[in-house]
C-alpha cells in the first residue's frame, strides 16, 4: 500500500480505480519548421482560444456558478497579457513556430508565477498553462481537450486543468487527486462547486504508475491510499459509512425552517441560472431562489430575447420553484460582458461605467420589455423583482416610476398579472449600504451582493488574479457595510439577503446572522450543508 497525504479541498470517501490523465500539449512536438505567418496563425488561434473561453463560461455560468464562470473570464484576461503576448512574438520573431512560441511563454509565465510567495498568486501558473495548452491545441488543429474515462474513476494527475473539470463527465469521475495544486486553485474551485471528493498536493510519488490501480481517496483528510491493504480498507468503508448516513441525514432535512438553536428562523435560498437548476435547489430543500441572474438568457447569442422569450423563460423557473419565491434580476450587464449585439461603447473602466440598471436608464425599452415579461408570468408563481448597481434614492424613484408605468400598461391592455411583487434592490456598491436607510423606506426587501461590494469597497477588481490577497469578502469595512444595510432593513421591516458568495463561505454563518442577515442565498450544491450549519449554530445575544 503507498499512501500519500495531499491538502483537502472536497471531502468524502471514495473507492475506485486511478485514472492518470498525462496531457501533452503543453510539450509542443513536430512542428519543428515554421509553417509559414507564424503571426498570422497565432492571432487566429488567439481569436478562437477567447471564443472557446466565452462559451465555457457560459457553460459554467448555466451549470455550475457564476462565480466559477468568472474563472474563465481571467483566462481571457491572462490571454491579453501584454508580457506573455511579448514572450511569444519575440519567440515567432527569432523563427519558432507558433506552437513552440506559445510553449515556450506559458513556461515562463508560469514559472514566474509559481515562484511569487502567497498561494493564490502562485496557483495562477496552472491557469496560464490551462490557457496556453487551449491556444496550442487550436494550433495543432485539435478538439477542444476533454478526460475521457472508460469508467468511473478516480482522476489523477499531475493537475488538471480549469477548463477540463468543466468538461468532465460526472458520472464517470468518482474523485480527484493531483499530485500538484493547493486548494487556492481553480481546479479545486470547480471541485467544490461540483461536488467532487477531491485532494490537491500530494506530491511527485503520485506518478503514472499508479494508472489502473484500485485506490481510496479520503476528500476530508487529504489522503489517497493506493493499493489499500485490508485494515485500511476496513477502516474507510466505515468512514464511508457513516458519511452516507450524514448525507442522508443532509437530503432528508425536512421542510421545516432552518433556525439556530437559539431559535433565529434562517431563510435558505438558492442562486441559479436555469429552471433546470431551480429543480435541483428545491430537491435540496431551499426555501426560494433568492437570485436569477438574468443576464444568462441576453449573452452568448446574436440578438435580444423578445418580450415573449423571456416571459417564457420567467415562467419555466417560477413553475419549477413550485410556490417557492423567485427573485427574478434585471439585466446587470456593461461594457465588459460580451453582448456584441448591443453594440456598446467600449468604456476605459467598465465595472465603475454603464452597468446594471445604468443601462436601463439610457435605454429604457431594454428594461421595460423585461419588466413586462416578469409581470406577466408572475401569474406563474410568487416572483419578485431585484435591481443591480443602485448607488443613489434618484435612481429607485426612477425605477419604481418605471415599473408603475409598466403595470398601468399591462392592466390598460387587460393583461393578467400580479401587482404587488415585491422590488428590491442590490446592495452592491459602498454608496447603497450607507444610504440603505433611505433604500429601505422604498424598496421590498434588500439583496446584498458582497461579490461587487467587496470590490468597489476595498478598490480591487474581482477578476484581477494578481489581487487575490487584497479581495476579501470578510474584511472588516465590507462586514461593516454588510451591517449597517441589514440593521437598516430591520428597522424598516424588510428582508436582508446575502447574495454573494460570502454566503455559501460556512465560516462566515454565524458572523452574517449576527450583523442581521435574515436571508443566504447560495448556489444549488451548497444547500445542504449550509443548512446543517444554521442549525448547529448559538448565536452571541446582540
Ligand atoms: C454580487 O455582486 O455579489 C452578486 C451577487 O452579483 P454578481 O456576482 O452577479 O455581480
Ligand atoms: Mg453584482
């Protein structure tokens, strides 16, 4: 029996076979004489590698997160970087071909990278590799890399990179183990956000040799055991035993409300991107989608959905909540999202520029034709409506004068719908949490979206990999904010809902109920154990 000891990033028990992927592309191999405009090649498959990228976010974005799908956006980044670009031309300029020359660049960044104290920075290397071994696959003519098993496996390797966990086939990956990676990776992102047991780091003794090898993985301990003796074995199948009475124990949570034991009821929602993944939220006993971002249904397409699309769309996902309340988002779209079919300016800042509900204001019928759509399936189910990007009480009277004309519209055509939705709005920059008193007077409920207020509060741009360090959702001025929004709520008797990932971040439960939070709003995955936390909870008396 080898065992190696790695870091945990996903727990549970896994027995299976090792499958040990060894990717190639990264070693570029025959293209030993230039094939002609070496440049030229590069830029298309430049071109291609960042339209791969934008439809495995929105791969991500509709099937995992919003959150992960923001991985890939740093990968276009990383794609544009003037210093990797530089490597490669001064590579194509002294005669290599471009596959040698993009080799060549993802190397060196990453062996830069790596070689930067501080985890998250260093864990970027796997992602310039990930990025640099699309480009040369594209080069080489070849499919878009995917892991094949022939089986359930446990997956191993050296690392396996972002945009192949994406890809995976999850019926047929049991666990993960690499021998690089720390739990700061994108790769172990995915792997929590999947759901997938799964040990990062357990060093150079996990080698293809193990390839075909029966193996237990031990997700919580960070443990891989290979060629398990029989105590060994014995000992995890009752670990695996008692974590399948613990999930069953997570799925059977009943209806009944989450409350902590001092007695604080918890309203449990979900974020989701699909009818599709509403389903999978309500099986696992959330009490509303608290976010539809609705921005999935507007990119990655040539045109905008018509009115009766996206009533169609609004329908589907409150018919599968099942009476659960859905808050429905308007359009939080800017210059950085790619809708190339509104031909937005391109601005020199785009996150402090047009977005969210900014562009509703110099556009209006974008905004009233989804309004439109959400009253009208609103018959459908207990929908409510959030707006993105509020920094000022001018613009809530502006939009609350809007949704009014909307309904006098609908009930003037003799249109179906409910007039009374709740409307609420994201507090997502500084300026809304210090002026929420007066948001509470006027809106329903309260949506904190700690993903932009922590950027726009400590001045770090949350797709910036370099600012790992500095982005945090639980620093102490974006906490204060958190408060006072929720405080505010409270006094004006409407919800507060967290909305962004500090949400789903276990260690910060009981901080976020404390400051007044009444409502998390988490991806579908993270149901269950958040749930069980609040439950395990005590409160501190305020
Ligand atoms: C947020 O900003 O926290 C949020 C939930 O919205 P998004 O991530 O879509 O910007
Ligand atoms: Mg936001």
């Amino acid at each position: 029996m080898i065992t190696l000891k790695g870091k945990s990033v996903q727990s549970g028990v896994v027995f299976g076979r090792i499958h040990f992927h060894c990717p190639d592309e990264n070693n570029p191999g025959g293209e030993g004489v230039p094939a002609g405009d070496e440049f030229g090649r590069f830029k298309a498959a430049q071109t291609e590698a960042l339209r791969q990228l934008e439809v495995l976010a929105e791969q991500t974005r509709a099937g995992i997160g919003q959150a992960e799908a923001e991985l890939f956006d740093v990968h276009k980044l990383m794609l544009g970087d003037g210093d990797y670009l530089d490597i490669v031309t001064a590579g194509i300029a002294q005669g290599q071909p471009a596959e040698q020359a993009v080799a060549a660049a993802g190397k060196q960044m990453a062996g830069f990278l790596s070689g930067i104290q501080g985890g998250y920075i260093a864990e970027r290397a796997a992602d310039v590799l990930d990025v640099s071994g699309r480009v040369i696959n594209i080069l080489r003519g070849h499919a878009p890399r995917e892991i094949k098993t022939d089986g359930p496996v446990i997956l191993a390797g050296e690392q396996i990179s972002p945009s192949q966990m994406v890809g995976l086939d999850k019926t047929r990956i049991l666990a993960i183990a690499t021998a690089e990676g720390s739990r700061y990776s994108h790769m172990a992102i995915l792997a929590q956000a999947m759901n997938i047991p799964a040990t990062v780091g357990l060093g150079d003794a996990l080698t293809l040799d193990s390839d075909g090898k029966d193996a237990i993985l031990d997700g919580e301990a960070g443990v891989i055991y290979i060629q398990p003796d029989q105590e060994t074995a014995a000992r995890m199948r009752q670990k695996l035993a008692g974590e399948q009475a613990q999930n069953a124990a997570l799925a059977l949570l009943d209806n009944s409300p989450d409350s902590t034991i001092d007695g604080k009821e918890v309203l449990v929602y979900a974020n989701v991107a699909s009818a599709e993944q509403a389903k999978e939220a309500a099986v696992n006993g959330c009490k509303g989608i608290g976010l539809y971002r609705s921005e999935f249904l507007f990119l990655g397409r040539e045109g905008l959905p018509d009115e009766d699309e996206q009533y169609e769309t609004y329908r589907e996902i409150l018919q599968a909540a099942d009476g659960r309340e859905v808050v429905l988002r308007t359009l939080d779209i800017g210059a950085d999202k790619s809708c190339k079919y509104l031909n937005l300016e391109k601005e020199s800042n785009p996150e402090l520029g047009l977005r969210g509900i900014r562009l509703a204001f110099v556009w209006p019928e974008l905004l009233i034709t989804q309004l439109r759509a959400i009253y009208r399936a609103s018959v459908f189910g207990r929908a409510a409506v959030l707006f993105p990007m509020i920094a000022s009480v001018w613009e809530v009277d502006k939009l609350l004068a809007l949704a009014a004309s909307v309904r006098e519209t609908l009930a003037g055509e003799g249109i179906d719908f409910d007039p009374n939705i709740p409307i609420g709005g994201m507090i997502e920059t500084p300026a809304a949490a210090l002026i929420s008193d007066q948001l509470a007077k006027r809106l329903n409920f309260f949506s904190i979206g700690t993903n932009d207020l922590t950027q726009y509060t400590l001045a770090a741009d949350r797709q910036n990999p370099a600012l790992g360090d500095y982005y945090n959702q639980a620093h102490p001025a974006v906490l204060a904010l958190i408060q006072m929004a929720a405080q505010n709520a409270k006094a004006a008797d409407i919800p507060a809902c967290v909305c962004g990932a500090l949400a789903g971040d276990l260690a910060q439960t009981q901080t976020l109920l404390e400051l007044g939070v009444d409502r998390l709003s988490v991806s579908p995955v993270q149901i269950p154990r958040l749930r069980a936390k609040i439950r395990a909870l005590r409160l501190q008396e305020d």
